[in-house]
C-alpha cells in the first residue's frame, strides 16, 4: 500500500492491491452450538467478494445510501465484519451494541437491521431487517425467517462480487456509532502503522473487535478471533501455528 487509504473501501482495495491471497482475518468457534468447531479464514480477496456482495444487497435491494443507519445485531465475527465494511461501502452509518449491550441512540429506530437473532428480527421495526445464519456452510437460515425479512444465507450469493456506490458519504458524517459515541467517515481507519501484525483478540464487544480489525488492516496486518472458550494448551497451540505476534 503506497498510499494511506482514507475509507474503509479504500482500505480493502489497497489489500486486495497489496496481497489478494495473504489472510486477513482468522476465526475459530469454541462456542456451544452448531457454529463449534469451525475455522473460517478469509483472504483480502475473499473479505472483499463477501463485502462486495452485502454491499450490493444493501445498495440494490434495501435503498442503503449515505445518511442510512445500518445496524449490527452481531457477534464479533468475521460475517460482522464484513457487513461493517458493507455498511461503510454504501456510506450509512453503522451502528453496533457494546458487551454491555448499550444500544447506539438508545430508542431510536435503524433504516435496516443485521442480525443473528431471529426473536429480535421478528420484533424489530427497522424498515428492512436481514437474517444472518454465523454457520460458515449455511445456504440457507436455520431459524424461522420473519415476513418480509433478508435470508441472508440464502439471498446473499446472488449479488455481484463488485462495487460501484451510487453515493460517496461526506467526511464528515457518521461512520460507526455505539452507545459510548461516533466516528465520522473521516477519523474511521486509523493512519498506517508499520510492520504486518497478526493479532489475537478474544473479545466479546463489537466496537473494540471493529477498532481493532481497522488498526490492524491499516497496519497490512491481519487478525485472529477465537470465540468462546477453550483450554489454555489448545490456544497457545493454535496461537503459535497462526503466526500471531501480538494479543490484545
């Protein structure tokens, strides 16, 4: 990357520029359900294919543009990343909950709602709600999909793996909000580092696993999720054969 990327996208473009195969971002599940056990890793190129797709989505089907609140009712994984740099494509305002579950301008309604859950599908009243299945193979929901809601898992790969935004935001509008404050477009990715580090984190909060995934991609670095909890042996071991050199 030659230059410092200004945009999320433009973020993603200098990887994809810099080192298309080179993985980006690692997730293994220790969490109990069907998601246990998975390793998913993603490549520049392949982050940004799933980017390109739910941007598209967005943009074509949900009328998501600058000024729209997009929000994130997702774990940290790497499905929630790639709907953060969807969301930041089409210029909308992100919005993600803390751990503590503290909700971007509490009350309000979002334009549309990302989210795993399908009791807080049917019982939102965002205009536009989209059902994520975390399951890597899902090709379609394993819970009810609520009337007139996305199957993300099933809808998603129709969409094009390029993008063209209809509408660039202005710097100054929100990029990401949450319920300890917003980012404009213009303070978003952080000014590049230097080396390429492979970050461990563990956390449960999206804000810091969205902060971190943009540091670290700033930094041509790429980053390692483990959900849930495993032994100590199991994840050193698994530490040491990612190549990881830093842990947050």
């Amino acid at each position: 990357m030659s230059s410092p990327p200004t945009t999320p996208s433009a973020l993603l473009t200098a990887l994809v520029a810099s080192d298309p195969g080179r993985p980006r971002i690692t997730v293994y599940d220790d969490t109990d359900g069907p998601t246990r056990g998975e390793r998913i890793e993603l490549s520049a190129r392949v982050l940004a294919n799933w980017v390109a797709k739910a941007a598209n989505l967005l943009q074509e089907d949900l009328d998501a543009a600058p000024g729209t609140v997009v929000r994130l009712d997702l774990p940290p994984h790497w499905r929630t990343l790639y709907w953060a740099f969807a969301g930041w494509s089409v210029g909308a305002c992100v919005e993600v909950p803390t751990d503590a579950g503290d909700a971007p301008a509490a009350g309000s309604t979002p334009d549309v709602l990302v989210t795993d859950d399908s009791a807080t599908a049917a019982d939102s009243d965002a205009e536009h709600v989209v059902l994520v299945t975390l399951a890597g193979l899902a090709r379609a929901a394993t819970e009810p999909v609520p009337s007139g809601a996305v199957d993300e898992a099933r809808d998603l790969a129709t969409h094009g793996d390029l993008f063209d935004p209809w509408e660039d935001p202005a710097p100054d509008e929100d990029a990401l909000r949450s319920g300890t404050g917003s980012t404009a477009y213009a303070d978003l990715v952080p000014a590049r580092g230097v080396g390429a580090p492979r970050v461990h984190t563990s956390t449960v909060d999206p804000v810091v696993f969205l902060g971190l995934a943009l540091r670290t991609l700033a930094d041509d670095g790429s980053v390692v999720l483990t959900r849930g909890t495993t032994d100590d042996e199991t994840l050193e071991a698994r530490l040491a054969a990612e190549g990881v050199t830093t842990r947050s």
